[in-house]
C-alpha cells in the first residue's frame, strides 16, 4: 500500500494534467483563430515576423482545419 499509492497519485495527476493542457490548447488556438494580434504574438515569439498577406493565410488555415478543435 505504501508504494502502490504514491504510483497511483502520480498516474491519475499525469492523466488529469494531459487533459488540461488539451482543454487549454484548445481554447488558446480558438482565440488566436479569432484574434490576429495574439495569432501575430506567438509568430514573433517562435521568430517568425508576419505581414498582413501571411497572417490572412495562417488564420485561413487554422479555420479549414477546425478552429483548432481537431489534432491530427
């Protein structure tokens, strides 16, 4: 018991956190579908500079795929 409980504790916490962080991601990429300027944001932190053509196409191609809501 006294090792089968810390095991359990840290799968359940593991799983519970995945699941978060999906619910999480989910709900950021929807927002940024809607909001070019945190969609701008997240291009300039991974180093990318994008002009008003790219940013139009990026968000095109978040909508096509589902706002987000699919994960391939």
């Amino acid at each position: 018991m006294n090792i089968a409980l810390p095991i359990i504790t840290l799968v359940v916490g593991l799983i519970l956190g995945f699941v978060i962080g999906v619910f999480y991601l989910r709900r950021q990429m929807t927002k940024m579908q809607n909001d070019p300027q945190m969609l701008a944001k997240m291009a300039k932190q991974m180093g990318y500079n994008m002009n008003s053509k790219q940013m139009q196409k990026a968000q095109q191609m978040m909508k096509s795929q589902g706002g987000g809501r699919k994960f391939k």
